[in-house]
C-alpha cells in the first residue's frame, strides 16, 4: 500500500492503529484515535496494565481530567483494545511507538525499551505501515537506530516497504488529553509526503497547528525546547539562592523582573522532576558531544537544578538548628513524593534525592503524597511526633491545610517550604526558596 491509499485509508477512517506503550502518553492518544472513530490496538509489556485497561479502568493515578470516563467509553464501544502480543498489530495501517527513553548517569541515551519495540514490531509490520516515534529522543537517533533497526527486523525497506516519521509528544500529567488535543505538533516525515500523511492522521485529535518538518527538526524541537526549559528554570533557581545571600525575596524581584517587558522569569523551586526535563537536555547534546562541540550552557543549568533537593535540605538544617535540634535523629515529614502536583508520576522526583540526602545525614522520613501508592494516609496521623515539615509539592489537598492543626501535632514548629504553599505561616520557624529574610 503506498502513501495515496493510506491517506485515502485515513480520510475513510478505515486505517487501523496500533499504540505501542500504554503509559502517560501511549494510552491517551490511544484513547483519543479510538474516540475519533478507529479501531486501535495498544501494545504494553505489563500484564496487569493491559488488563485494567481492558476493564475500562485507567492505570494512571492523579488528576487527569477526562480520561477515565474516555476510556471507559472506548473499551465498552469496542473501538479500544489492549495486549501483550505484538503480533495484534499485524493488520494495522499506522503504528504509534510511545516507550521510555531515559539516560543513564553518564547522561548517554538508553534505548532498551526502543530497540526492543521496534524488534518486536519489525515481523508484525504490515506492508504500507506507517509507523510514528513519538517518543522523546535525541536528534539523529531517527536515522542511526530507529530507521536501519526496523529495515532488520522487518526486512522491509523504508519508503517502499513502510513509511517512517518521528511526531515527539508535548504533554504533562494533569493536562494529557488536553494537551494533546490543544497543542501544536511537529509531524517529521522522512519524506514531505510521509510528513503530509503524518498530519492527516494526527488532524484527527489535535485541534492546534500541525507542523510539516523533516524527521531530524522534529528531533531537535522537542528536545531543545524542554533544555530551554530547563536552563530558564535553572535562572530562576539561581537568582533564588543570591537573594538568600544577600537577604533579597525572589518572589518580589521576579514580580518586578517581569513587569519589564520581554522578560518572563519562571518560577523557582525544591528542584525539576519528571521524565522529560532532567534527561531531554542530555538528549539535545549527546550526538553535538560525541563530535567535540563544547556544551558549556545546559549541563550548568542541570547542575544548578539537580542541586535543589540538596539546598532543601541545607534549609531545613538551618531551620532545626534554630528551633535547638540537630537535623541527625530528626524525624521530618515530608509532603509529596510525586514530581508534580495532583499527579502520581514520580519519575526523577526530586523528593527522592531529598529522602536519600536527609537518610545519610541521619535524619529519620516520613513520607507522605496523596497520590502515590505506599505514601497515603492521614497527614496530621503522619505528622505526630515530627521535628519538622518540608513541602515539596503543592498538591491541592496540602493548600488547605490546617496549619495551626499540623504545628499541634509537631515536636517543634519547623516549616521549609520548597514550592512557596504557605508563603504567610505565622508562628513557624520557616524557610522558604529564595527567602533571604526569615519569615515566622
């Protein structure tokens, strides 16, 4: 089948999709081409995931407006069904690839669970199949792995035998379908014609811009807009720790800086967690690396934020010294294991790094996230008999705390506030980002 008949297939809504990944990504857009009038079948590993799924029950905790209710719907129309069995995508017409990409320590790309889609995809591949990355990798990964691994394992030919294109995500827990529906996508093809299918496809569940772009552009914009991110987030962090310095607020000098115009400074914060930001920077510069450009910029701002956790933790030290108790044989509460508020997603948490920092330094850790499996319960429960407490993520349900409630229940009423939740406490000793004069 050549690209004319698939579109033709796609305009009648007759192509079949196949979603490789059921997770944060994989299973929304699953969701949203099946709400879209065709038939798809998702692909995951995790026995477990696939079988909620089948049961119209999402996997994904936290507060994702809409998507229980919309896969509900898709499984019960029959217009959804999920597997472990790569050999059910077979018949399909478009194959979407969403799987993790992380880096390891020395910030190189791991793509085990990558190579191995594309493995197990390559004897089930359809003849005329278009299959789309979208997941998040470095540029020119399209053309080193993903292309001459699927020629091997299919034993097809890209652009006779299949079409090949690289779509990369641009989504947030809390906001998945929305974002999917209402941002702007870049569709890279390995031809114009691949990309013009791309949009076609993609037309049908997202209702902002779809850009055509080579597979190589498509590479660079994703990773290169969450380093920006990152390094704009990194500034914010820094001004934070000189106006700690020098006694400044870093809430008002960012309330004035960005009254100028043209500026937009961000906000800082205990640290940058999730699965895009802390690895997409590496991503961006690995290939750049290897060939000796000096990459001085990006890896600074990750360093300033992987420090974040750690300077927590300095303040909270502060902070006991205070109160006259040594951070060593302190037991601290801290609120919120997730990465981001009202989510479940803990990847590269930075509460982690915090609890592994607090643990060697003696501390005793009570964790709490209302969203994350093991960590549940009654906060003030969870809160008796701590020396202090350290918000670390502004989860709905911690903004309105009881304040005067929880310092009840507190050996001493200490109060580091990563993520400025409680910016007005009264008759705590508290330390906040950013804060160079000592709010109680």
């Amino acid at each position: 089948m050549d690209l004319n008949s698939l579109r033709q297939k796609i305009a009648a809504q007759t192509a079949r999709i196949g979603v490789i990944g059921l997770g944060y990504v994989g299973l929304p857009v699953a969701c949203l081409f099946a709400e879209a009038g065709f038939d798809v079948t998702g692909v995951d590993l995790k026995a477990e995931r696939v079988a909620a799924i089948n049961a119209g029950i999402s996997p994904i905790e936290g507060r994702e407006p809409g998507l229980s209710e919309l896969l509900a719907d898709v499984i019960a129309s029959g217009r959804l069904r999920a597997t472990t069995e790569y050999a059910a995508l077979q018949e399909c017409n478009a194959v979407t690839i969403n799987v993790e990409t992380p880096v390891d320590e020395q910030h190189t790309p791991r793509y085990v669970a990558l190579r191995s889609a594309l493995r197990d995809l390559g004897p089930a591949l359809k003849a005329g199949a278009l299959v789309i990355v979208e997941s998040t990798i470095a540029p020119s990964t399209m053309a080193r792995i993903v292309k001459p691994l699927l020629e091997e394992a299919s034993g097809k030919r890209v652009n006779a035998d299949f079409y090949l294109g690289h779509c990369p995500e641009r989504v947030m827990p809390g906001k998945l379908l929305a974002n999917l529906r209402g941002v702007s996508r870049v569709c890279g093809g390995e031809t114009p014609e691949t990309a013009e299918a791309m949009i076609a496809l993609y037309r049908y569940i997202v209702q902002a811009d779809l850009d055509a772009a080579d597979c190589i552009t498509a590479e660079l914009v994703k990773t290169a807009e969450n380093a920006y991110r990152d390094v704009n987030i990194a500034f914010a962090n820094e001004v934070a720790l000189v106006c700690e310095a020098v006694g400044g607020d870093v809430w008002k000098v960012r309330e004035l800086v960005n009254k100028s115009p043209g500026r937009a400074m961000l906000l800082p914060g205990a640290g940058v967690g999730g699965h895009c930001i802390p690895k997409d920077p590496w991503l961006l510069v690995y290939q750049a690396q290897q060939t000796g450009v000096p990459v001085r910029l990006i890896p600074a701002a990750r360093a300033v934020n992987e420090e974040m956790p750690l300077h927590i933790a300095a303040l909270l030290e502060d902070a006991l010294r205070e109160a006259g108790k040594p951070l060593e044989g302190a037991r601290v509460l801290v609120l919120g294991y997730a990465y981001l508020e009202d989510s479940d997603d803990t990847r590269n948490s930075p509460s982690e790094a915090l609890v592994a920092e607090l643990r060697e330094c003696g501390a005793e850790v009570v964790i709490h996230d209302p969203y994350v499996p093991g960590y549940q319960g009654d906060v003030y429960a969870m809160a008796e008999g701590c020396d202090a407490v350290v918000v670390m993520v502004k989860h709905s349900e911690y903004k309105t705390l009881d304040l005067a409630a929880l310092k009840a229940v507190l050996r001493a009423p200490v109060l580091v506030d990563g993520r400025r939740t409680f910016p007005q406490a009264v008759g705590w000793i508290r330390r906040g980002v950013g804060e160079g004069a000592r709010q109680q």
